[in-house]
C-alpha cells in the first residue's frame, strides 16, 4: 500500500496588511521591506477567527476536490505554532468536531515552518503501515496573534492563513509519495523562538513578560542557516531517489523570504518557471505556507495530475524538511 497526495485546498482571510500599511506602524517603507523580504501584502484574521476557523475552511475545499466522502477520513493531523488554545484541547480536535467528524484520530504537531512537510511524513507513515486509509493533512496559522506589531524585524514578515490536502492509500506504485526528509537541531532553538509563556516561565512573571509569548527571531544568523540547510537537504533527497532537479515541475518551498528562496533556487539550478512564489502576496505563513502556495497553481490551472512537485521548508527548532511526490488526484 502506498500514500497518495490527493488534493488541495486553503483559505486566506479578507483583510489585506500592506508594506504601506505597516509604515505608519513602525519605522520602515516599502521599499526597504521588499528588498529585504519580497514581501508587499499579507493577509490578517478577523479578532473573531481562529486558526480552527481557517483550518476548517481549507479542509472543506480539500475534501471537496479529493473524490473521498468525508466519512472515510479517518486521521487529521494540524501542524501550527498558533493553536485556538495554549496547551488543550488541539486544533485538529477542534477542526475534526466543526467538520462533523468527532470520532476519528487528530492531533497537532509543532514543526513551525516545517509544519506541512513533517505531517505529510506522518500521513504517509500511517498509510503505509496500513493503520489508516485517508489523512487529512492542515497547515494553519494565526500568527497575527503571536506578532509583536512594535518590532520592526517580525511584524513585516508574518501573516495569517490556512491550506491542507487530503492523503489517501493507493496500490498504484505510479501515484506514490517517493520520499520525504525530515530533521532537527535544537542547538539551534534561539533563532526564532518565542521564549515564555510554556512551563520553563514562572506563571507570575507571564503579566510583565507578555513580549516574551511574541515570535523573536535572529534574522541574519536564521537566513544563512536556513540556505545552507535547505540546500544541502534537497541535494540530498534527489540524489537519494536518482532525480534530477530538470526533472522537478514546480518546486515548492517555505515562502519565509524571497532571498531565501532565490538562494537556494540558484544553488539547485532550478530555473524560474520551476518556483513558485507566493511570498509577496501571503508573507511568512509558517506551516500554511507551502499548501497555500500549492493550492494557487492548481487554482490557475498550472499544477497538473502526475506532475512532479519538490517541497522544502525550514523552521523555529530549528526544524527542516523536504518532500518529493506528484500530485494524484483520483481522475
């Protein structure tokens, strides 16, 4: 039995953030944040919506498009650093119960940016092993809520939204997920953390330390770990499975920066019209990034049944991943 990447789908709020907007918040302009991010817009939640919301509606697209009846989902796994609540219930209960399926398995995981590609690793496990038939996989996040809007480095990187796929167990080897990588080094956790606000804080200091639950990031030091290792990682996995990069139709990776990006798309040699890039519009949607991004070239039309896709991602951990499939759709 194998897994199968079935469909997409995401969900971005209504409420557009612009560079222009941002320059009346903090001490930067347009100009200064497009040359250092490739970023121009990014979408904001509602105060009323939450990551389950976005994540519900991603899901029912999802669904939708997969030719599976959602009463054959038996499995959704979240990946979010933005959960609906701090410890319990997990946002993928709560995504499971709004979708009418309170029975099945669901949990979250916490990869950050690398969120998508490890819940696809566990998709692909569980089908593999034969303990579940359809996974349903979401990446979302309200990162709005853990932004400190004050500091310049942060508030111009992150925005809110939501994208999942379904998963579902195939005999057919030609429809097969090839491979995902997944890995971590906590050695490097300081570079984009948010520091309190878990067990190793003194609950009585949370009141004067509430800038301490915001994301922190070292931005030069995460840029140059983050291109060496996204690199190296997806040298590795074609070179594992014999691909070469010629051969990859559209390179997803982690919409983080388009420095980043343009990195590490050189040093693979991809050509341009092999990345797709949705960082201008979306910004950093950490763990929503690479489905939303996936869900807008199959929205116009550019993304294809069994065309080869390569996911690479990179996030707080520091965690990294990179997935190599073709997109299954049951025709």
């Amino acid at each position: 039995m194998y897994a199968a990447f079935r469909s997409i789908g995401a969900y971005a709020p209504e409420k557009i953030l612009t560079n222009s907007d941002l320059s009346e918040m903090v001490e930067t302009t347009d100009e200064w944040i497009t040359k250092r991010t490739g970023i121009k817009e990014r979408r904001i939640a509602a105060s009323d919506e939450t990551t389950s919301d976005m994540g519900v509606k991603a899901c029912e697209k999802a669904i939708a498009r997969s030719g599976i009846a959602a009463n054959e989902i038996d499995m959704i796994i979240c990946a979010t650093i933005s959960p609906d609540y701090f410890c319990m219930p997990s946002t993928a209960t709560v995504i499971a119960t709004k979708l009418g399926l309170p029975a099945i398995t669901a949990f979250d995981i916490s990869a950050a940016c690398t969120g998508f590609v490890y819940i696809l690793s566990i998709a692909k496990a569980f089908i593999e092993s034969g303990m579940k038939k359809n996974v349903l996989i979401v990446g979302a996040e309200k990162l709005s809520a853990i932004t400190d809007y004050s500091d310049r480095g942060t508030c111009i990187l992150f925005g809110d939204g939501a994208g999942a796929a379904l998963i579902g167990a195939t005999s057919n080897k030609a429809e097969a997920i090839i491979d995902v990588h997944t890995g971590s080094d906590g050695t490097y956790a300081d570079l984009l953390m948010t520091p309190n606000g878990g067990s190793g804080s003194a609950h009585d200091a949370l009141d004067r330390e509430a800038a301490g639950c915001y994301m922190k990031m070292k931005g030069n030091e995460t840029f140059k770990v983050a291109v060496r290792t996204l690199t190296s990682d997806v040298v590795a996995i074609l070179k594992e499975n014999n691909i070469d990069a010629t051969a990859i139709k559209h390179f997803i990776p982690h919409q983080a920066n388009y420095r980043i990006i343009k990195a590490v798309g050189d040093a693979l040699k991809m050509r341009d019209e092999q990345v797709v890039l949705t960082v201008a519009k979306y910004g950093n949607t950490s763990g929503a990034s690479i489905p939303m991004a996936m869900n807008d070239i199959y929205e116009s039309g550019q993304l294809q049944a069994g065309e080869l896709m390569l996911l690479d991602a990179f996030g707080g951990g520091l965690t990294w991943g990179s997935a190599l499939l073709p997109f299954a759709p049951k025709l």
